[in-house]
C-alpha cells in the first residue's frame, strides 16, 4: 500500500486488554497478530505540539494488537475497531517502563514469533508516524486522558500479508528492547 498522510486510527475497547501472559481466546479462523510500541500516557492534554509531546508520556510498553481479519473486513469500508476488541485481542506489559529509561525511545527494536518463527523484526525508527506526531494528531481531536493507551503500529510481516493466521495452542511472543517481552498462548473459544 502507498504510505498514508495521516494516520489510521481506530479503537480498541477496554475489555479487550489481557496480561503479558495471558491467553488470546481465538474468534474464528483469519485472527492475525501485530507487535506494537504502547504509549501510556501521563497526564491530560489537547492540541500538544509535537515538540513537547513526550512530556505528557507517562511511560512504554509492549502491545500485541490481536485482529481478526473476517470481522474487520466484513463490511465496504472496513470497520476495524471491532475486529481488533474481542476480549483478550489486546495483551500488554509486562512492564510501563518510563521514557527515561531507555536509550533512544524513538529506535527500539520490536520482534513478534508465533509458535518460535519469526514474523515481525523492526524498529520503531521505521514507524510512518513518530511518536510525538502520533501524539499531536490525536491530542488535536481529543482530550488525551492520564492512562490511555497508544498502539502506535505495526512493522510489516502481518499473518494477513503471509496468508496465514493464529491457531489454536500457538504461543505468540512480542518483545520490546528496553521494556520487555509478552509470551501469550492461543486458545480456542
């Protein structure tokens, strides 16, 4: 796909959030996995310039947006807020580390293996859209609140793009440089 100039934005709902090591109940046969950098944000803010968006930044950690492809493509145009919040389609953790905390919070590396290959092995320097950028865009819409969650996007190496999808008893391991690792087992529903 061509590189969009602005980003896509979606919702994921509360209840889909599940532990570093918690079972993803799988919702059919197209689930899909994306290791992703999470920002947890600090304190309140709207319309933050990118320049002091890191300021409102509480602390990282590692997300795994869990999809299912059928539910978010069922429909012309796609509707991916609820094929991304089935309850446990959100793991995070294991840790919030604060941004002081590692090197260059803007270059970490970020892997994803299911069932011990390797899918996904970037960094976040190669995110279309930095974090501060991420920041400032969604903060001109709305109010950013103290503990909202930031999934700020996935390298490539997606099972959709493979043709292949998540099963049942696969583990799925993402980690993060700096922050930690997520180790979650599929399970059937």
């Amino acid at each position: 796909m061509s590189l969009p100039e602005s980003p896509m934005v979606f919702t994921k709902f509360p209840s889909c959030l599940v532990g570093p090591t918690g079972n993803v109940v799988l919702s059919g046969n197209r689930v899909d996995w994306e290791v992703e950098l999470v920002v947890v944000i600090g304190r309140a803010g709207r319309d933050i310039p990118a320049a002091g968006a890191w300021s409102y930044v509480a602390g990282l950690t590692v997300g795994q947006d869990i999809s299912d492809r059928r539910v978010q493509m069922a429909n012309t145009p796609p509707q991916f807020s609820m094929g991304k919040s089935f309850d446990t389609y959100g793991p995070t953790g294991p840790f919030v580390v604060s941004v002081d905390s590692v090197a260059d919070p803007d270059d970490l590396g970020l892997t994803c293996d299911v069932a011990g290959e390797r899918m996904q092995d970037s960094r976040t320097s190669d995110l279309i859209f930095p974090v501060a950028e991420l920041v400032a865009r969604l903060s001109a819409i709305c109010t950013l609140a103290p503990g909202d969650l930031i999934f700020t996007g996935t390298p490539s190496g997606v099972g959709s793009t493979r043709g292949r999808y998540l099963a049942e008893g696969e583990l799925v391991t993402s980690a993060i440089e700096g922050i930690g690792t997520l180790a979650n087992r599929c399970v059937a529903r």
